[in-house]
C-alpha cells in the first residue's frame, strides 16, 4: 500500500517537474561562453557568446569593474579590442559602448551571438591602474592564466543565472580548474559570481595530489624555474596544509586547486609586470610571482593563507560581498574578518598542531609587527575597510597581514580571559561559521552586535579600540596574561650604525621613505619623501645597495646629508647615524603564576568545542 501511494506521488512530482522544466527551457534566459585561445599568437582571448530567451532588460553586456579579493578597481572593459552583435541569421545588430565597462545591445530580443576579442592584462600598452597579474589575465606561448572575471562579462540582470563555459585550447596541454565540466566538455557555473571564483590555468603544467582531511587537493605547476614543479612544492607545503584539520575539524569544501604560475624576474622585466602574489577564489587560488628555488618557503605561507580562505570568505562574509557587485565597488567593513583573521589562522594552526614552537610563532608575530610599523598606525581598520577603494587609504591594505593579523590574535586572547580559557577566537570563528555560512551571508552593520552578543560585552570595546578605533594595541598587558613580556624596541648588540630609515619603491621606480619615526623625524624626514641622494650620492633602485654600503665605514653619531623631493620641492637635510634597535620582542616570563599558566595550555591547542 504504501509502496503504491508512493509510486503514484512519485509519478505526478515527475510529470509536473518535467513539464515545468519543458516551460522553462523555452523561457530561461541561456548563456553559454566560449573562450577559443587555440592559437596564442595573436595575444588575444576570442569570446564568443551564444545567448537565446533575453529580455528588453538583458539589453547591457557589463565587462568586471572590478572582482572578489581584489580591492581594486580593474576596468575590464579597457582591454576589449573589438565587440558584435549578431541575431540569429548572422545579422549584425547595433551596439554601443556606453561607458567603460558597458556595452548596449541595441535590439536584444533578436540577439543570438556576441562575438569579441579581449587582450591579456599581463602585457597590455594599457599602463595606468594595471591589474595586478594574479588578477588580471596572461597569455603565452607556453601558458595561458585566466580570471575568469578579466575576460567574461555578463548581461544586466542576469548575474545569478547558470552559465556554461567552454574553453578551446592547445590539445596537448594540462588545464587546472575548480570549474566541472558535464559531458559536452562545457563547464558549468550556477551562476556569474561562481564562474568568475573560478580562474583557469593551462600550458604544460606540473599536476600533484594530496588529501588534508576530506577535502582533495591539486597543486598545478607552470614554472620558468624548472627546478619547481608541482610534486615538490606540495611536499614543501603539505604539512602546514595538513595542519588545518585540526584547527578546522571538518571540510568545508571537497576539493580545492592550486594554481601557479611561477616565472622569473627576466619575465617581469620583460614584460614590464608590476607586484605579484595570490588571489583567493573558494575553492582555489591563483598565484603569479616570479620564484626561485629561494621562495619556497614565502609560498609555502601564502598557500596557507590562501587555502584558509576556505573559511571565510567563502562561508562567512557580509551582504556586501556575497552578491558581489562587479560593476560598482562596493565596500565591506570586515576585511579585518577576512583577511586579518584568515592570516592569524594561518599561524596560530601550525603552533597548535605542533609544527612551529612557541618561539617561532613569536618571531612570526614579531616580524608582523615590524612591517606594521611601516604603515600608518592611525587608520582604524574599519577605515582600512570601508576606504580601501580611496587612493590615499589604498597602499594601507597590506597592512591587514600584519596589523590586523595581530589584533586578532589579541582578540583571541581577550577571548580567552574572559571565557576562563574556554572559548578563544577559534571556538567563536567556528560558531559564527556555522550559523551563517555559504548561503547566508551576516548582515554588513550588524555583524559587530552579533559578535559580542556571541560573546561577552566586554567585546565592544575591544571592537570600538581596536577596529573600529586605532588605539595602539596592548601587547604588554595581553601577552603577559599568556606569561610572555614584550618590549616596543631595545638597543640592538649589532654596533653598525643606521639611519633609520626603511624604503620603498613606489610605482615609478623611484625610492620612498616609508613609517618613519620620532628619532628621524627630528632631523626632517617624512614617510613619503622621495630619495634623490644620500651621502652626496645619487640613489636609485640601481646604485641604492652600493650608496648604502658606505655605512659600513661610518659610526653611530656621523652627520650625513640627504636629499629628497617633496611635493615639487628639492630639501636638504641633515642627521646623524643612529645606533641599531632591535623592535617588538616578546620573551618567555621567568616564572607563571597558575592562571597564566593555565591561559598558556589553552592558548596552544585547540579547544574542545
Ligand atoms: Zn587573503
């Protein structure tokens, strides 16, 4: 009897789903791509668009403004070299180019097919506000990376609707992508944002395996070095993956790829490539960095950072970013959440599964903090967040690494004291994940309140102070509730005098002075001077190593003379060498009284949940 009930529920759900679907396939708006890069020679991605069931408010094909991860704006549009439309008899419908990003079909209930071709952002004549290469699009002879955003547009109003892909590609190359494919070899996207989360990467690549935990995971290789290729960069980074499990306890993703594109300083110079590094997508990441041998170990750390993203954001973010806005940047307050605590992660998972000792942990977060103090220490991270489209505010990003890194460290112990070492930021980082999640992002001006109604009053003020607010963090009084002193700075035993300055290179080459501090602001030196001469001496990125060589004849206390370029200004100054300093050190407290030691145990494991 109740086999037959079924039976027959079973038939009318079918009969219904099938008729419904036939309804809606006649009616769905369809999308699907396709990217011919069979031959490279050309340097240009040939995109074709097939399309059928648009409305009259499909009519806009948006290229990226900008992308997830990226905070910048990238402008897509300004690569693409030529854009048709054609209905579905081959004629050419009109179109316009009506802003940067956008182009409008004029008759789009006829539209069947755009053609258009979109050149690389990697060796682009288009200089001003070049993406950065992990986040832009490159082609080679012997490689092709590809975000999936830097090439692939998408009609208005139809962001969330299924898109497939294909891709035409050399034959005897290896493609490495978190994209499926179904069984006419078209990838499939639930929807715009998936698609562009997932970056393509093919050529002759390299291909390792592993497993960390339930999740399977792909390294894919590409290298001018030949000594890195997959196998041994995996062999290098497995145990710092593997050491997530335990802070994790679960897998929230099956799979995820590493992406790599490893070149050489040769290449960058060749192809006037500027920065480098990895951008995060959910289930993988894509890398551009010239490398050697000598990197390893800085790769091994960002594929930790990266792979931890699998966290947030892509199970924990705001409104703001979870329908992403290509078109307009938009953003979020909580780049604190996603890449200050994502970092931390990042550390304190090998401390807590035994793979770095208590000091090498310290010495990471020592040397955190002496990049920190290159940045300006007084924007908030909030201000960091919300302003982090705003050119003066932009170069304070990086800082989300180092200082925002160490305030949620710091939280975690706040945590931890208040919780009597039973809850640290770990415990409520998994509690938030679970109540929120891929498919429910927290909302954007509530997620403070939330927070500290997950946690403990006290948590506001943490939040007001050091979030919201750029009060200096309270390293002394933290850390010495794990029994560790910590001192701003010491007379180093090194004896070589220094200037004390620390230098950067800004986007023209030119060398810049950046975080400096009280004893060289006496002598007139400001962050963001430009160096034109030290020591009488021209001093440029070339002769800057052999200008600064003199110091090794000079003493603690020589005047020297410098010239630097300020506004439209030439100054002079003059100062003396300084003795060295050594700065942010933590030591281990001689004695721990039982609470201290007590806060200790809980802080180096992960605690039950
Ligand atoms: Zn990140």
């Amino acid at each position: 009897m109740k086999i037959k009930k079924l039976l027959f529920f079973l038939s009318i759900l079918y009969i219904s789903g099938c008729s419904t679907h036939t309804i809606t396939s006649n009616q769905t708006p369809q999308i699907f791509y396709n990217i011919n890069v069979k031959n490279s020679e050309d340097d240009l991605f040939h995109v074709t668009v097939l399309t059928s069931n648009l409305t009259e408010k499909n009519g806009v094909y948006n290229f990226a403004a900008t992308a997830p991860g990226t905070y910048h704006e990238l402008d897509f549009g300004r690569f693409v070299k030529t854009f048709k439309a054609y209905d579905g008899n081959g004629n050419e419908l009109s179109t316009k180019n009506s802003s940067a990003n956008m182009w409008e079909i004029e008759d789009v209930l006829r539209l069947s097919k755009i053609e258009y071709d979109i050149e690389d952002t990697f060796d682009s004549e288009i200089r001003k506000n070049q993406p950065a290469p992990m986040c832009g699009s490159g082609i080679d002879d012997d490689f092709i990376a590809m975000n999936t955003f830097a090439i692939l547009g998408y009609f208005e109003g139809l962001q969330s609707n299924p898109v497939k892909l294909k891709v035409e590609y050399n034959p005897d190359w290896v493609i490495g992508t978190s994209l499926i494919s179904d069984e006419n070899g078209y990838y499939t996207a639930d929807t715009y944002d998936r698609l562009a989360d997932s970056p393509i990467l093919m050529g002759e690549l390299t291909v390792a395996t592993t497993k960390v935990g339930e999740i399977d995971v792909e390294v894919y290789v590409y290298a001018i070095d030949t000594a890195l290729y997959a196998q041994k960069i995996l062999i290098l980074a497995d145990d710092v993956l593997q050491s997530s499990k335990g802070f994790v306890g679960y897998a929230p993703v099956e799979n995820y790829k590493f992406l790599m594109l490893l070149l050489s300083e040769e290449y960058y110079d060749t192809n006037q490539l500027m920065g480098g590094g990895a951008l995060e997508h959910s289930y993988s990441s894509l890398y551009v960095q010239a490398a050697t041998e000598n990197d390893l170990p800085r790769l091994r750390s960002t594929m930790a950072h990266e792979f931890m993203h699998i966290l947030t954001p892509l199970n924990l973010s705001s409104e703001i970013i979870h329908t992403y806005n290509f078109a307009t940047p938009r953003a979020s307050e909580h780049i604190w959440l996603y890449e200050g605590v994502t970092e931390w992660v990042s550390d304190i998972m090998q401390l807590r599964s035994g793979l770095i000792t208590i000091e090498e942990y310290l010495n990471q977060f020592s040397r955190k903090l002496r990049i920190n103090d290159d940045f300006d220490p007084n924007i908030s991270l909030s201000k960091m967040s919300l302003e982090v489209y705003v050119d003066s505010v932009k170069p304070q990003f990086l800082n989300f690494y180092n200082r925002g890194a160490a305030t949620a460290a710091l939280l975690d112990i706040r945590l931890l004291e208040l919780s009597n070492g039973k809850r640290g930021l770990r415990e409520v980082y998994l509690a938030l994940l679970e109540r929120f999640g891929k498919d429910r992002p927290f909302p954007e001006d509530k997620f403070f309140d939330i927070f500290v109604e997950m946690t403990y009053p006290e948590i506001e003020d943490f939040i007001n102070d050091y979030i919201r607010g750029s009060k200096p963090l309270p390293f002394v009084e933290y850390m010495a509730m794990l029994g560790f002193s910590y001192a701003e700075e010491k007379i180093s035993e090194d004896t070589r005098p220094t200037i004390g300055i620390n230098i950067s290179v800004n986007e023209e080459g030119e060398l810049f002075l950046i975080g400096v501090k009280n004893e060289t602001q006496k002598f007139g030196l400001s962050s963001g001077d430009i160096l034109l001469k030290v020591f009488g001496e021209e001093i440029n990125i070339k002769t800057a190593r052999e200008v600064l060589q003199k110091l090794d004849n000079m003493s603690i206390g020589d005047p020297y003379e410098m010239v630097v370029r300020r506004g439209e200004k030439e100054i002079t100054l003059n100062g003396e060498l300084l003795q060295r300093k050594t700065r942010h050190i933590f030591e281990e407290m001689q004695k721990l009284k039982p609470k201290q030691q007590a806060m200790r145990e809980s802080w180096v494991k992960n605690l039950d949940r």
